[in-house]
C-alpha cells in the first residue's frame, strides 16, 4: 500500500512537468525511498523540492515512518535514458557496446533508435609517410549500448 502510495504521488508530479523523467526509484524494506529524476532541460533544485515536497506532504509520517532522498541525475550515473542522450547532444561521450568496443566521440546526433557520435582521429596518409587527421563517425543503435557516459574534461 506504502509502494502503490509512493508511486502515484510521483506519477502525479512527473505527468504535472512532462520535462522531467524518472531514472531510478528504490523503496527499501525500511521505508527509506530514494528517487534519482533528470529533465529535458536539466534538473534545477526546485524541480527536486517540488517532487520531495509533493510526496512528502501527503504521506503521513503517522501511518508509515519514512525517509525520502530526491536527487538530479549526475555525470557519474551514466546515461540510462533514451531522453538523456538529447540534452547531451554537443557532448563527448564514452560508450561500450555489445562486442565489448569503446568509442569515444561527440554526440552530433540521436534519434528513437540511435546516436551519433564524431570524433578526429590520426590514420597513415594513403600514400607517404606520415599521418592525416581524418574526421570519423559512427552510428550506434541503442540496443548495442551497454554503457554509456559523459566524458567531462576540464
């Protein structure tokens, strides 16, 4: 009943800001609730109050003892969501596909079945010696994504 209560109090706050998406929710045998939300155009410290407050206020700590963490999705978390790889576009990126390949890039591009990612690389000039920088791209299809991350460079 405590779940079913939790989940339709965030439902109510998510179809309310249809900007803001769920990555990950946890309610512990202990009544601790944990819920980790992201948004189109990012995550702001009032979005994470409004969604606390709005679940907060109409449970009542009298019935059910409960502890409630509402966090931003951050740059450690990896990306998890579909919508996520839109607000980073313009970003490097690490990710892992399903033949255990790393590929590093920009994401210039995504749509509802992939992303698209650019990166320079240094390749042997066709004829002589030397190198060349040449501009590479790949498609990758979301489900041969098994990780994928911001590279934050500073």
């Amino acid at each position: 009943m405590f779940k079913e209560k939790v989940n339709t109090l965030l439902q109510e706050v998510l179809d309310e800001d249809q900007s803001l998406f769920l990555i990950s929710k946890e309610i512990t045998a202990g009544n601790k609730i944990v819920i980790v939300i992201d948004g189109d155009n990012g995550v702001t410290l009032s979005d994470c109050m409004k969604v606390s407050r709005n679940i907060e206020h109409n449970l009542d700590r009298e019935e059910e003892d409960f502890s409630l963490e509402v966090y931003s999705s951050g740059v450690s978390e990896g990306i998890t969501h579909i919508r996520q790889y839109k607000k980073n576009i313009g970003r490097k990126l690490e990710v892992i596909t399903t033949d255990d390949k790393k590929v590093e890039g920009t994401l210039v591009e995504t749509d509802d079945e992939k992303i698209k990612l650019q990166w320079k690389a240094r390749e042997p000039k066709p004829i002589g010696k030397g190198k060349v920088t040449v501009q590479k791209e790949q498609e990758i299809p979301y489900g041969d994504i098994i990780k994928a991350k911001v590279m934050v460079t500073f």
